[in-house]
C-alpha cells in the first residue's frame, strides 16, 4: 500500500529511469513492491531479472529470468547470484531487477547502475535508508576487489538514486519513506526523505 502522491511519485520515479533500491525487514513486502513497480517500466523495453528463487512476475512482454542455483550432491552444478549479474550485462537489457541483494554481487549490480543500465531496481534487507547503503557496501567489500571502503562507499551512493523503504502493518505492507541520493556538500551523496509516513500521518 502506497497513498496515491506516493504511488504517482514512484511511477514518475520509475517513467524517470532512476534507480530505486527497496528496503526493510523480511516478509515487508520488498519483492511485491518491486514487481509493482517493474510493471510500470514501458512495455518496449528489455528488462534482465535475477533471483535466488524466481519470485517476480512483471507482466511484460521482453523479460528475461535468471534464477541462481545451488550445487547438486556432488558439489558441482552452482550458478551464484554474482555469475547471473555479470552475464545479464551480456544479454543487452534496458533495465536489470535484481531481486535482493546479499552477496558480492553487489559489486556487479552496482557497476551496472553505473554504467547505462538506468532504471534498475534491487531490494536489501535493512530498517532505514542509511542502513541500506551501509549494507550495499559490506556486499560490495566482500567481492574481495580490493577497493579502499571511501572508494566503495562513493561508488554505491552514486549508483543509487532513490531508496524506498517498506513496512509490515499488521497484515497490511506499506511503503513507509521514499528517500532521494542528494549531494552532501562535502563531495559525497547522502540520502534525504521525500517522504516519510509519519510526516504525512
């Protein structure tokens, strides 16, 4: 559940090519949010989605779906998260919907904002829009790329352009605050609210 200003803000958002991370705490209706929003994308475009288990269902029509995959009894057969990044940016998409963050993949999908893949979204566990950047970063440092955390921290806040946090109420699941990445003045990003529930409540 969204109020409508939101709901229009986030269209705009995603009709924009910004790209959005969601989060908050598990089972708060992180995926869902995604996928409602991956249905607003324009139906021309080609979107690459990367999941641990295939969750989404966008309803367009150039979606290409790559799930991970474990290895078999004999330890062979793995396809991680990172692998599935990297080749997305192979299969010439529009947009990538990586469905949550927990690795070093991060590091992939973070080059991918970066890089013209505009308007991608992902998710990551975490209770506030700051907690999230500092959760990307810790993915990003286990990549084992060897870049310095000033190095990491700066890329990681130039990918993102919005994040987009979510809450459980009750059986209900709301989009709680809609923070934008905004010039800090000391040469860095920081995240500063758009909106918040409680402001508005």
């Amino acid at each position: 559940l969204a109020a409508p200003p939101v709901a229009a803000e986030l269209r705009r958002l995603v009709a924009a090519r910004a790209n959005i991370v969601v989060f908050g705490a598990t089972g708060s209706g992180k995926t869902t949010l995604v996928g409602a929003l991956g249905a607003e994308v324009d139906p021309a475009e080609r979107v690459v989605t990367i999941e641990d288990a295939a969750e989404l269902r966008l309803g367009l029509p150039h979606v290409v779906r790559l799930e991970a995959r474990t290895a078999n009894g004999d330890g062979v057969g793995e396809v991680p998260m990172r692998r599935l990044v990297r080749t997305a940016l192979r299969l010439r998409p529009d947009r990538i919907v990586v469905g949550e963050v927990r690795g070093p993949e991060a590091l992939d999908m973070v080059w991918a904002m970066s890089s013209g893949h505009d308007g991608s979204m992902s998710t990551v566990h975490a209770r506030t829009a700051v907690g999230a950047l500092q959760r990307l970063e810790t993915f990003v440092l286990l990549a084992d790329a060897d870049l310095p955390l000033g190095a990491v921290r700066s890329q990681v806040a130039a990918a993102v352009d919005v994040l987009v946090g979510v809450r459980r109420h009750g059986p209900d699941r709301r989009v709680v605050s809609v923070h934008r990445m905004a010039d800090d003045g000391a040469g860095g990003r920081r995240p500063v609210p758009m909106w918040t529930l409680e402001a508005s409540s």
